[in-house]
C-alpha cells in the first residue's frame, strides 16, 4: 500500500510492544528531552520583564530586573523541592492530574489536566515564536515573515515527534548543551569583561526607547500593580519544571532517584542562568528593541558583533527554543492518553500509533499551537499573558494534591514532606492569583475561560462513554437470540452481473422473507423494470416503488416500512450491489445514490445494510464473492480443517 | 428531517415529472432567459473594443468604433440565420453538442461539448463582472470590492436557478424588457440632442487618458493585427445567440417556430442597440476610464448626472448583466445532462434534482465560474481574450454540422439551406482563426488547453462506463449460484451486547463456517479475551490473533487470507458490531476503528462487509436490530401477507 510506505519513511519502521523498554531514556538523554523547555525559557524570561517596565520607566527598569528575578528563583526553588517530593511518591509517573485525581478527586483532577493541556500548547507557541524572534535578531532579511517561520517550525517538531521518543531525545539533547554552554560563557565572560572594565554599558537607543515609552520623557514610574505583572511575566520561567514528573515512566531504573536527579539539575542550571542573565543585563544596559532581543544586543557586545562565538550563541537559542517545544511534545500526547483512558477524552487518543508515541495528541497539539502562533502573529509578549495562568493552577492542584497525600499515608518523614509541599501550594497558590489579577484583561482572561470548558467537555466526554458502556453491559449466562430475518435486494433499472451476485449471497442467507426491490421514476420505467424481470425469471419476487420527484431514499424508506408493518420480523437487511473500481476516481463515478441511501439506513433502527461489491478490473473483467455459475460447475468445496 | 425543510425553505416544493410540462415558457418570457446574455452583451462590447484600440490610437479610437460594430452585426446576421435553419431541423433541440453528434461524428461533438462548457463558465463570469462594473461605476463607495460582489451574485443566481425554470423566467424577464427600453431611449434621446445641437462631444479626461496610453502623445497608430484583436473584442456580443438552439424543448408548442421567433428578434435587438450605441459613442467621445464605463458616461451626458433616469439605467444594466449569467445558468446544466446521458460526463449529473432542474451541473459551474471570477479580480478585460474561443469554436462546428445535415438528409429547400449554413460555417471558422491568432498570448491559449483536456476527460470517462457496463453484462437465463458462505464476526476486547447481536445475526445467516476472531496487543490481553469468551459459553469459536505493533486492519486482513486458504469458500462476511448514538459529534467518539477497516475491506476481493448497528439513545437505552432475548419469549410473528 502506497500511503504505508509514505509513512514509514516520514515516521521510521513499527515498533512492538515489547521494544518499548529499550526506548527507555538514560539521564544524560532524558535532561535533553525533559528540561529543555524550562531552561531555554531564560531566552526570554528576562526580556518579558522589560517589556512590562519599561514603558513605564524607560531604562530606569533595568533596576528592577535583579530583585525581580531573585524573587523568580526563590519561587523556582520552593516549587523544585515540591516536585522532588512527587518523583518519589510517584514512582510511576505523578504529574498533576495524577496527582490530584489520587488526592483531590475528580473535579479538581479535570481541572488540572486542563491546565495543563492549555500549558503545554502555549509552551509550544511561546517558544517557537521566541526561537523565531531569536533567528530573526541575528538575520534582518528574516523580519516580517515569523508567522510563517514558526508554522514551519512547529511541523517540522511534530515531524520529528511523530518518528518517536528516543530519536527525539537524541536529536534534541545537543542544543540544549551547546545553549548552556554558551549562555554560561556570555555571562562569565560579560561580567568579567565589564568587571575589569574592558566593556562599557551600551550606548541608550532612543528611537527604539520612545517606540516603547511612547514618547514620553516623564515617565509615570513604576506601581506596585506593574511590579506583580513584571514578576508574572518572569515566573513563566518555571514552565517545563512539572514535565520530569509527568514522564518519569521515560527514565531508565531506578526511575524516581534518576529523575529527581534530572529535576535538581534542571532547577540549578535554569536558576544560575536566569539570575546571572539579569545581572549582566543590569551592567550592560541593553535597550528594549522590537527588532532585536536584549540576549542578542548583549552576545554582540560581549563576543563582537557577527563573529562565531556571537552566531552559535544566537543559532543554539534559537535551537534551544524552538526545540523546547519538543517537551510540550513529549507530554502532552502521553497527558491526553492517560485521561482519554480514564474515559474523558475521545478514546482514539488512548491508541498508541505504530511508533510508541500517541501520535493523534501530537496532531491535535500542532494544530492547537499553530493556531495561536497564526492568531497573536507569532509574538512572544502577546502570548505571555494567556501562558502563566495554566501552568500555575497545575502546580497549585498538584502541591495541594501532595498535601492531602503525605496526610493521607504518613509514611516515614511524612511531616517533612507536608512542610515541603504546603509551603509550596501556598506559594503557588499566590502566584496564581498574582497572574490572574495583574494580567486578566491583557489575555489571561483566555485560558480562565478555556480551562472550564474543557473539564464540561471531559465531564461530558465521560457521561457519554458511561452512558453506553451502561447500556451495553451484559452478563455470562445470556443466550444468543433466534432472529426473524427479512432480506430486501435494491436493484437498479437495469440487471447486470452486480444483481445477480446480490441476489444470490441475498439467497444464501436463507431469510424468513426475501424480496427485490426497485425504484421507478414514472410508469414507463417501471413497466420496462417489470417487463426484464419477467424475462429473468429468478425465482425471487420483485416489488416496484414510485418516485414522482426522482428521489431514491424516501421511497426505499417507505417500503421499507409498509415491510415492517406486514411482517414483524427482528432485522430487514438491505443488500445493495456496490461496484468497486481500482481507482478513488473511478469510484466517484459510482454508486453515489447508494451512498446516501446507506448512511440514512443507518439511522433506521432495526436495519442492517449490507453491500456486495462486484470488482471490476482495469481490463474489464470482473472479480466477486460470487462466481456466476452454479455450485455444480465448481470443484468441490474443501471441509473447513 | 431538517435537511429537507432547508431545501424545501430555499429551493421549493418538489415537483413531480407529470408537472414538467406546465413548466414550459410563453415566448415573452422565453424571451427573458434565453436572450439576457445575447442584449447584455451590448453593455460591455463596444467598451472593450475600446480597451485595445485606445492604448494605441488614443482619442482616435473612437473613429474605428462605428466600421468595426457594422462588421460585429454582419456576422450577427450570418450567424442568426445559420440558426434559425438549425431550430426547424432539430425541434427536439439541437446544440452545437447535438447537431455535431449527428452530423460530424464523436469526436467533433465532444469538441463542441467541451467549448460550450467553456463558454458558459465564461459567460457568468464576464456578465457578472461586468455587472459589478455597472454597479460600482455609478456607486463610488463599492470600488474596491468588486471580487466579493461578484461572488455574492453568483451565489445568488444559483440559489435562483435551483429553484427551477419557470421561476427563474419570472424572476429574469422584467430587468430584460426594461435594460432594453432604456438603452433604446439612451441611443434614440441622445443621438437626437447631439444632432439638434443641445448636446456637445463630452470633454477629454486626459488623467484617464493617460492612464490607458501610458502618457505618450505619439501613439503607435492601429495595425491590422490591432484591428483584428479590436474585432475579436468585439465579437463577443454575439454570445448566447446559440443558446436558443439548445432550449428549443423549454418552448411551448410549437417550439421551432416559437424558438425562430424569439431568435430573431433576439439578433434584431442585440443588433440595433449593439449599432446605436457605436453611433452614439461617436457623436459623444466618451473617454475609456478604470472607474466608469462608457456607458455610464454617456448617461450622465445623456440623461443628466444623477437623475432618475440615469439610475434606472444603471440599475437595469447592473440587473441584465448580473441576471445574464442565468442563460449560462439554463444551458449548462441541461447540456451536462445530456452528455451525461450519452456516457462522457459521470452519470449523477444526468439526475434531475427534485425542482426539475440539473442541480449539480448547477453547482458545478456555479463554482468554476466564481473561481474565474477570484482568479481574474472580476475584470472584464482580463476575462475576454479567454471568452470568444469557446464560443466560436461551438458556432463553426455546429454550422458544419448542418451543412453535412442538408447534404445528408436533402430535405427540401435543401440548397438554400447548405448555402447559408456554409457562408456561417466559413464566416465562423475565420473569425474563430483571427481570435486565435490576436488573443493566443493575452488569455486565448487558457481554453486552448482546457477544451481538448476536456475531450480527453470526457473519452476517458466513456470508456470507463463501457468497460464496467461490458463486464457487468448478463443474458437472461443466468441462474443464481450456490454459494458457500463463511462468517467472521469481528469482537472487541470486551463482549457487551452489540457483540451479542452481531453473533446472533451471524448465526441467523446458518453459514458453512461460522467464527469469531479478536485482536490481542500482547499475552496478557490474549488470556483476558479467551477467559471472557469461555464465561460467556456461547458455543462459537473465537479466534484471538496477535497484533504486536498495536493495528487492527493487517491482522485482520492475514487472519482472513488463512481462513481462506484453510476453506474454500465463495465469500467472507465480515460481521462488525457498530455503535450509532444519536449526534454525529458523539459518533466521532465510536468506531473509529471499524471505519478503516471497512475501508479496507471494500477493496479485497470476495468479501462483504456487514455493520450490525446497535443504537444506543440518550437515555442509556439500546436499540438493536436483535432483540437480547430469545425467540420464544416474543410473541410469534405474523406470516407474510
């Protein structure tokens, strides 16, 4: 078949089940995978918070950026710690839906997975526009084709996710490296270099300044109502943080201890960037720019303008974050495939594709991200503001969640752990509130929204699944019943090899009731429809119904009915001869009437419909389950063995 | 069902074939629909003899206008006459397609075919984008959105046309009898005022001017090729003359004579006014403008700027032009129907739609035509070199065909008829070389290509219904063959009581072999699936067939390939229980499975595939085909009557 060769050389050969361990991911792969997007977010973490300050106090904001991001990293460590805590309690993977469904319930679970499905998407968009905004700085041919940008970047991640989970892992791993290399050198380097005073603060842009202060020389000055959405905006660093503990199922053993590993460096490499970005922001003064971003005017400065350490740097971020996306990636479909098996979702998303990963929640996931980086034009600054208010609620859920679990148990050092996590549901708990008040009406009134009508539709999912798996459920010890079968042949004008095979497997069946029927549009018709039929004299009769206004379905559906009410059997069956043709084209020129019959039979109760398709062959020969000829003629049948 | 209260709301009533014949049309409004597009051609062929000449020849144009608009009626004449020996031979209308067919062969009709398709696509779209023109040359404020009208009025022309064909008479005669008052009141008035002196030649508009000369003063002068393309131009006006000929059976009795004389006085109409307004296009020298048609011009001079006359000449103008796409809209689809009918276009376009009308020959050139409209930016100009091809391709092959006719046949008054039909087919042939030759670059070459692509489709589709209908030929005589018929009943991982019904109408089918096979992803799901099955006891086999790599239509498929190689059987049924809830948004959430699968099965030989539905309704309740009990607890059922 044609459309699976396609497949397996876009998406690589099957795998079984029985290969899924091997795909298992060692540390070094796994902090590739897993940590990605929380530390690529220091590619624009720090911008963000600028761009909230600055038109309100110009350059004056700089100031703010330290004591600022001190506050992010204070928050990162409290929620790393909590998190610590769920790898161990959770050895077979506890992200936030778990670990709310354990100790929250249902409703509260819903709303975390949510949550959650909300992040994920917005960490796509945030970070492939901000991987955009990264190649756009260094390469001003690029400015003004982003959205474009970012849609082809988005296909190509889902490309490579839909190959699967280990090749993503060793596709994605070395950018991540070379980024944090190549930041750590940019901030050693820069403070050393300014330290000794061999590099000045950058000259002030004040075309670029009044673009964002409007003009305005007096600035109002900086409130405390600006202060929370500044930090709201830097605590989106922290997104990716919870994706370790949703995938621990992804380490090799012993999984807890090797994630939890995994999530402390995480937390240490993405605290030491963010903070050290900050400083050497606060010393090199780079002016906000709609054209180029603040990391790349400082990589000019500390490495010169254009030079090869200056091109990796901006050609690893840009990596870092379009592929940090690739966690969204890893998460997200394996998040949809546990709440689809716990019925809220469709069930299809439960199907692990042929390459082990839930290939439907990577479509789904695509095009949901897609469609905001199209909507918001590919900005990163647009987008913040829907981005922190899912990512706090699933962490406030899962804190709280962990709370009522280290209760619930009391397994050794229980008090500890309660400590831990308490502190940290609180803290998050404020942020959320933080978030939703300082940035409801600049976009975070979206996902407040959007998180309540995805639990109706889970809820709603459920009730429907529950509703017919109720209604389906039978017990050991029912008999099959004995079935009254009535067995109408539609037959066309004209009788042709395709009526004959019809009536024959029709015959086969050895109903209670068989009859043909035909549809004839005016009296002429239906005496030549009688008049053929005389002639073939196939033993079965043959009713004709009238259809003044040349419709084939509603007279079918009437006789149909005057059946019913003559003879009450269990199950008419409406066999309709079908001719297949090689090609989908060829179809198209066939059996149109009988497709509409079909699908409005299909809404009638008591009705199966069944077709028998004649092949016909390019060279007009015509292959059929049913031989033209009599069982006589053939060679006998073997016994069934 | 609501479907059908939506096209009853938008289409009608539906009318039975006995009413056909109350459909017929009195010549006034026969009139109405099959002469619009012939009169409305008046509205844009003398301005678009002018788009070629002023480019080169400045103001000087208008001198060639008046020579070039006698030799447009000339051919006129020969053509109108040429018909008129057309309607008499072939009172059940004849076509160009028809008259071809008869006369010229298969290949000659299908060209002729192919052109009037063409031509018709193009005649809505030129009549509609002139329409706009009309529209948008009085009305400043719609400029600029020209594309969205013109798609808007096509839409609604459909709408109008899927109602039927006497409303569209009703509907489409007025603005015909009107446009034609007001044009013959413009020429008559005007052409009085300029000779009494109390009207002066319009003044120069030298911005307009330059615009179209491109600012030179020194114009290159008119060439003989330039004249040619002029006339090419121009010679559109006489498109729709033949689409009387194609209608003769939508005439009351007597149709020949009936038709003759509407085609007349069509030609004598579309004449008149077509030289009336060369004339007074001289006297006046209106200046060729992006934003407003000569015509419109002319008007305002004629009847003063603004007043109510020269809104009501607009109007009708707008109203004809628009409305002349609806004889595009009577031809097309009664065209397609009967090639159709002979076998070269698919047969569901030889269905009439329940308002006694070719509704998908509708649709079908509603949507070419609003594609050359999007395609052109609904420009006249742009359309016309692609317009005249078609048309008088058709016209010299139908002309041909009549000289063969009365060479044939000798019918009386024989002679006279071969002379005149053979000046038309000599006058038609040279004028379809000299577009040709002038337009071939500018837009002629486009229907160059796609009339033989459309031969060719419509051979191919020929000799695929011959083929098919050769195989599928049977003689009276045939006997239904026995069959032996093997029955798989396909069984999810879990037996609810569609698997019980589908089973029992298995076994109602009393097969040769009957069995039922489930598909296992690993050991674990295998064991599960056999211990249910042996609880449930219900004394048919189950087959469970591995499936590592997690798919169900490969398995399924090998299982069913070693079923057939153990027994000899004619044809499998593959049994299938199916799910049907009561909302397709809730059917997307079921057998997503059993879809492929069936799609799959359709094109293996020897197989049928059967869906045994259990419909399960909102209220948790099933509906089955096959009541969950056995037949002794039902009352017994009534015999057949």
């Amino acid at each position: 078949m044609p459309y699976s060769a396609v497949k397996r050389l876009l998406l690589g050969r099957p795998l079984s089940s029985r290969e899924f361990e091997q795909q298992r991911l060692p540390k070094r792969l796994a902090l590739g995978v897993f940590s990605t997007d929380a530390i690529a977010s220091t590619a624009f973490a720090t911008q963000e918070i600028l761009v909230v300050l600055v038109p309100a106090a110009g350059m004056a904001a700089l100031g703010y950026l330290v004591p600022i991001s001190l506050l992010v990293v204070a928050l990162l460590v409290i929620v790393v710690l909590s998190y610590r805590q769920t790898l161990y309690a959770y050895p077979n993977g506890g992200g936030s839906y778990i670990v709310s469904r354990e100790n929250l319930g249902t409703n509260p679970s819903l709303v975390a997975a949510a949550s959650l499905l909300v992040d994920y998407t917005l960490t796509v968009s945030v970070s492939v526009a901000a991987g955009v905004a990264a190649i756009t700085s260094a390469i001003a041919a690029l400015r003004g084709y982003e959205v474009e940008l970012a849609v082809a970047l988005i296909v190509l991640i889902a490309l490579g996710n839909l190959r699967g989970v280990r090749e993503s892992g060793r596709l994605f791993a070395p950018p991540t490296y070379v980024y944090v290399s190549m930041m750590t050198l940019l901030v050693v380097w820069g403070l050393f270099r300014t330290f000794t005073g061999d590099l000045q603060p950058l000259p002030v842009n004040h075309a670029q300044l009044a673009h964002f202060t409007g003009g305005e020389t007096m600035l109002g000055g900086v409130t405390f109502f600006l202060l929370m959405r500044a930090f709201s905006s830097g605590a989106v660093a922290l997104s990716g943080v919870e994706a370790i503990s949703n995938g621990v199922q992804a380490f090799r053993k012993p999984e807890s201890r090797n994630a939890a590993i995994t999530l402390m460096w995480t937390g240490f490499i993405l605290g030491s960037l963010f903070t050290g970005i900050a400083v050497l922001a606060d010393q090199l003064r780079p002016t906000l720019s709609e054209n180029e971003t603040i990391l790349s005017q400082m990589g000019h400065a500390v490495f010169g303008g254009g030079g090869p350490l200056y091109i990796v740097l901006q050609a690893s971020t840009a990596a870092i974050l379009t592929l940090s996306a690739n966690t969204a990636y890893a998460d997200f479909p394996r998040l949809s495939g546990i709440i689809a098996g716990d019925g809220f979702m469709p069930r299809q998303l439960a199907n692990r594709g042929d390459r082990l990963v839930l290939s439907n929640g990577i479509l789904v996931l695509s095009i949901a991200a897609g469609g905001l980086v199209i909507g918001f034009g590919a900005s990163v600054s647009s987008l913040i503001p829907l981005f922190a208010v899912g990512l706090f609620t699933a962490f406030t859920l899962s804190q709280a969640g962990m709370v009522v679990h280290h209760w619930r148990l009391r397994e050794p050092r229980w008090r500890a752990g309660l400590v831990i996590n308490g502190v940290g549901a609180l803290a998050t708990t404020l942020v959320t509130a933080v978030i939703l008040v300082s940035k409801f009406t600049e976009g975070a009134w979206i996902p407040t929204l959007v998180i309540p009508l995805l639990v109706l539709l889970f809820k709603g999912i459920h009730h429907h699944y529950a509703t017919v798996d109720r209604a389906m459920r039978v017990e050991p010890g029912i008999k099959l019943p004995d079935i009254q079968h009535t067995v109408i042949v539609l037959v066309g004008p004209k009788v042709h090899i395709g009526v004959i095979q019809a009536l024959a497997y029709a015959r086969s069946l050895r109903p209670d009731f068989l009859h043909a029927v035909s549809v004839a549009y005016d009296a002429d018709q239906a005496n030549r429809i009688r008049e053929q039929w005389e002639r073939f004299d196939l033993d079965i009769p043959l009713d004709v119904v009238d259809s003044p206004y040349r419709e084939i379905n509603e007279p079918v559906l009437e006789y149909l009915d005057r059946i019913d009410a003559r003879w009450s059997s269990d199950v008419v069956t409406v066999i309709i001869p079908e001719l297949v043709v090689r090609h989908w084209w060829q179809q198209l020129l066939h059996n149109q009437t009988a497709l509409w019959l079909k699908v409005r039979l299909l809404f009638r109760e008591g009705t199966v419909v069944t077709s028998v398709p004649s092949h016909v062959l390019d060279e007009g020969k015509v292959k059929s389950p049913i031989p033209p000829t009599t069982a006589a003629d053939r060679p006998a049948a073997r016994s069934p063995t």
